[in-house]
C-alpha cells in the first residue's frame, strides 16, 4: 500500500508545464475567466500574490517577444486554452501576441497585488460587452477554488492550502529512508513519467547548451571547459547541463519541461545534474533513472512541508534532492545520502528567490555545484555536524528547520525584495 501511495505523489508532482509556471498560471486562469464570459473583451483586471508577481514580472514566454504580469493574462484570454492546464502556452503563434498587445496597448489590462496572505493566489476578473467572469487560483498553480459568472459562482472547488498536489497524509509519515527503499525496489516499468522526465528535460538542456539563451551559462561552462580554463569533470558536467537548461527555459524556449512540485526549474534541477554525472560515471539506465527517482522523490518530500513559493529560492531544495542521487550513482548507502542532503541543507538554505528570470540559471548551477560538493563530502565520512547552525542529528529535523526557515523567518524578506523589485 505504501509503495502505491509513493507512485501516485510521483504521478501527481511530476506534470509537463511549457514555459515558468507563474505566467502560465496567470494565463490558465485568464482563459478559464474568458471561457465563461461570452462577447469581446473590454477589461481584464488581474491581482496576485506578491510571490507570484515576482516570478512572472521578467520572466520569458515561450515563443514570444513581450512579457510581464499584463501580457500573461492577456495572452491567455485571447488565446489560451483552459484545458491544456500547464501547457496553455504550447501553440500560441505571433498574431496571438499582437492581440494581447493591443489590449494592454487600449488600456483594457490591469494588473496588482492582491490582499491576501496566500503566496500563490491568482485573481483574474474578465468583463466584456456581455458578461463578466472571476477565476481564482490558489496554493498550485492549476488548482482552480472558484469561478463566478456575474456575480455568481458556478464553481466552487480546488483543494484550499494545499502546498503540493498531494494530500498531505500522504506524505506526513514518509522519510528519506523509505523514500530509498522505494527506488530500490520499485519496478522500472513504474517508473517511466521518471524516464520521461530525463528525456525532456535533457533535451532542453542540450538546447541551452547549443543556442543562445538568457545569460548562457551553461554554455559558457561548457566554452571554457574546452579552452581548458575549467576541468571536465562531474561538477562541472553537472553545473553546465543543468545551467543550460534554465537558460533555454527562462529565456521563453518553446520546449516543454517536466516540472517538480509546480516548478520547471527545479524539474531541471532535480533532473539534469544527476543526468550529467550518470554520463560521467558511465553508469546503466537503469541505475540514472533509479537516481533521478530519488532525487524527485527527497525534492518532493521537503517541498511538501516547505511550500510551492517562498522567499527563498526552491532550486536550494532541488540541489538537496540531487546530492542524495548523486551519492547514489556513486554506491554510497543511506547514511552517506542523508548526509549529502545535510551538507546542502547547511550550505544554500539562504539562496533569496528575487523572481523567475534569466539569472536564475545561476543559481540553478550554483546548487548543481554544491550538489556534488555536498555528495563528495558525505562520500567521504564528512558530514555538517548537529553542533553547527540549525542542522540536527536527524536529517528530518534539519528539513523541518529549513522549511520553518522559509515559512516563517523570511516573510519580511519576501516583503522588501518585492519591494525593491518594483521600485527599480
């Protein structure tokens, strides 16, 4: 029974998203709001979260020219399809483009931040020369908890607080212990939505590291490897692959990416830099999808306490996830795997998230890079010890600590980085 139970968060948090999340959101829940209210648009009026704001404000859309928080609800209201969910962009073409600018350009569009304690909380109100809709978006960003049309819900639904898909029972019990069972044992033919999300996500990888995206990172890791000014190794490997991925993705590549917990970054974090050192290591299929099994799974277990948005930067979570993995690829056992989460726990949990945008590839390395310090280090009997910060003896108290850590010590950080995000 408890092996089904992990199957099914697996199935429910590994979910193909084109484009960041938080624009995409935004344009779901334009779509939907559009989709009930027949006529043509005279206003759209979007308020969000201040969590959301700062992931969508700069942030690339696939295939397009424009962005921002007013071109992601317009786009989705003259042309998105509510029932592709989280790849509502996927076919969107530049007439499309060009009909949501005019709407913004006619100051038809709107957009605010809304009063809410809630990080993720999308409101779109749709009014045209017929009807007027509101769809509201909260805690996932397809989780859909209202509907009105004129004034009147027609529906009522969704799951309120929820941090991630899965119910929370669901996941209250597990530990990384069992989580490592799990991947040991569980047959491979479960796990292909594990092999699918190594495919795709390489595949954009692989696309950074060859085009020209954002700020290049990956690429330019790759550039100096071969000048022989960095060393061709697993790190490096890692940071480069990973890097390019968020490159491609932030830069508003129209590939898709298999996201983790909400996130397309952190589904490349999670996946690309135990990918990288698999090829390094030259290690079977099987042992690399096993990895990125673990590494999805650590992810997911410390983002269901820690919460789809934050103040601090969730790829910090996903490096945590692919330290246990990559001990792994190199035989160490359990022990070793929990002290690799420790040692990242100890080096990046205070990463600030300042919102989706070129230069989160950077940080999308830095982790990938700490990933393999902190794997290394365990390897070796090195382990951040319970006398030092906020780290424990017991690895799930030191995950409690850092998601306390983000919950509740960052909420006037999160206030002021926003802050100073739209004074610039």
């Amino acid at each position: 029974m408890r092996k089904h139970k992990i199957l099914a968060i697996l199935e429910k948090e590994l979910v193909v998203a084109l484009g960041c999340t938080e624009p995409v959101a935004i344009a779901l829940a334009a779509a939907t709001a559009k989709s009930h209210a027949n006529g043509q648009i005279q206003v759209i009026r979007l308020k969000a979260s201040g969590n959301i704001i700062k992931n969508a404000k700069s942030v690339g859309i696939p295939g397009m020219s424009a962005k921002g928080l007013e071109f992601a609800a317009a786009l989705g209201a003259v042309a998105g399809d509510p029932n592709k969910k989280l790849e509502i962009l996927d076919g969107l073409t530049k007439e499309d483009e060009r009909l949501a600018l005019k709407l913004i350009e006619g100051g038809k569009v709107t957009a605010g931040q809304a009063d809410t304690p809630k990080r993720l909380y999308i409101e779109v109100i749709v009014e045209t020369d017929i009807q007027t809709s509101k769809v509201v978006i909260s805690d996932n960003h397809s989780n859909i908890t209202l509907i009105e049309v004129d004034g009147k819900a027609v529906y009522l639904g969704g799951c309120e607080n929820i941090g991630i898909q899965s119910n929370e029972e669901k996941f209250d019990a597990l530990t990384i212990d069992e989580l490592y069972k799990w991947v040991l044992t569980a047959d491979i033919k479960d796990l292909t939505l594990v092999k699918k999300s190594i495919e795709l996500n390489r595949i954009i990888g692989l696309e950074g590291l060859s085009g020209d995206y954002g700020l290049n990172v990956g690429r330019t890791i790759k550039d100096n490897v071969k000048k022989g000014i960095l060393s061709d190794d697993i790190a490096t490997a890692a940071m480069s692959l990973a890097a390019a991925g968020s490159d491609a993705r932030m830069a508003g590549s129209t590939l898709p990416v298999m996201a983790n917990t909400g996130s397309g970054n952190q589904g490349i974090a999670v996946t690309l830099p135990v990918v990288a050192a698999a090829q390094k290591l030259k290690v079977s299929e099987e042992k690399m999808i096993r990895a990125v099994a673990l590494s999805h799974l650590i992810t997911i277990h410390i983002k269901s306490r820690f919460g789809r948005l934050s103040a601090l930067c969730g790829v910090t979570a996903a490096g945590m996830g692919a330290s246990g993995a990559i001990v792994y690829l190199l035989d160490g056992g359990l022990q070793q795997i929990k002290a690799a989460v420790q040692n990242t726990i100890g080096n990046v949990s205070g990463m600030i998230c300042d919102g989706a945008k070129a230069g989160c590839a950077m940080k999308v390395s830095t982790c990938s890079n700490v990933a393999v310090q902190s794997a290394l280090l365990a390897l070796n009997h090195q382990e951040i010890k319970s006398t030092d910060g906020f780290i424990h003896d017991d690895v799930e108290k030191s995950i409690e600590s850092f998601c306390k850590l983000g919950n509740e010590g960052t909420k006037q950080t999160d206030e002021l980085i926003l802050k100073l995000m739209m004074e610039k």
